[in-house]
C-alpha cells in the first residue's frame, strides 16, 4: 500500500482510495486451504497477519486518512470525504471471517435465485 500512495498527496486529483482493512492475507480466506489447515498453520502460510495502521501510513505520506469500524460509518466517510475533494483514504477495518461469513450469504442467494428462476 505504500507505494501506492508516494507522491499522490502533491497530486490534484479528486481520489478517495478504500482500503480494506482485514490485517492482510483476507484474500486467502476464501480458498480451500483456509478450511483445511488448521488455524494457526493457516495464519503462518496464508495470512501473514499485518499489525499496520493503514491511517497512519497514510498521513505519513501527507494523506487526510480516516478509519471506520463499521459498515455502516463508509457512507459517511465516502461522502465527506467526497465532499472535501483532494486525494483521500479511508480505511474499513473488517474481520476475514465475516468477509467469507457474507461472501457465502450471497453465493447462497444467487445461487437459490438462480435455481428457482427468481
């Protein structure tokens, strides 16, 4: 994420950047082996689990960045920072097992509409 962020502070563009904040490796939740390893092998492995303050890092690039904790808080933060202008960040910090807890709730539902034909 660092390096993403060099220099874009001085930029003027109109960005709000969403990070995910799910202490890294979420991605890898959703594979086979999350299910398979046990816990601690698959944190080793897979997740690599970051203890990164994205805001802050952020900031330490010049970026106003803010953090929510919930779902509910992105549309506010989206739309001010929106408002603001400028390059921004705003961080959402999730848990990975509620990621894949959702993702399933979805795939289930699409999958039952498309069964059903509706």
């Amino acid at each position: 994420m660092s390096t993403a962020l060099l220099g874009l502070a001085r930029r003027r563009v109109d960005l709000t950047v969403v990070v995910v904040d799910n202490r890294g490796g979420g991605i890898f939740s959703f594979l086979p082996a999350a299910a398979l390893l046990d816990r601690d092998r698959y944190e080793l492995l897979f997740a690599t689990p970051q203890d990164v303050d994205p805001a802050a890092l952020a900031r330490v690039h010049g970026l106003v960045a803010e953090t929510v904790d919930e779902g509910a808080a992105l549309g506010p933060a989206l739309r001010e920072a929106t408002a603001a202008g400028g390059p921004r960040v705003v961080v959402v910090r999730t848990e990975r097992d509620a990621n894949v807890g959702v993702h399933d709730e979805i795939h289930a539902a699409v999958a039952a509409a498309l069964t059903t034909g509706g």
